[in-house]
C-alpha cells in the first residue's frame, strides 16, 4: 500500500534578506540552489530534509515562513 506524501507535505518560503558577498562561496551556490539570486527574492519550496539542510547553511541570510 502506497501513502502519498504530497498530499499533507508542508511548504516553506524562503526569502533572502541578505547579500552573499563578504561570504563563502559554497553559500552563494546553496542561495542559487535554492532558487535565490537577489536580495528579496523570495521563492516556495517544499518542506524536505535537503531544503531544511540548505536553510542551515545559510540561516544568517535567508528568512522562512512555513505556509
């Protein structure tokens, strides 16, 4: 028997409230792996342990909101 997890799977947005200058680069890549380029972007990602790893990297520079 298959659960389909989709159906009650969280989302997070996550927006960026700081520049990754000044910062080591594998923290910019995880900003644009997470689908950030500037400051304010904001984008929705489903809530997963890999995205909750990336936010960990980078918590001094993004800010999250579960929806």
């Amino acid at each position: 028997m298959m659960v389909a997890k989709n159906a009650a799977q969280k989302a997070l947005k996550i927006t960026q409230v700081k520049s990754s200058i000044g910062y080591k680069s594998d923290q910019g890549a995880t900003l644009k792996a997470l689908g950030l380029k500037r400051i304010s972007d904001s984008v929705e990602q489903n809530d997963s342990p890999a995205i909750r790893g990336m936010i960990f990297k980078v918590k001094h520079l993004v800010k999250v909101e579960e929806l």
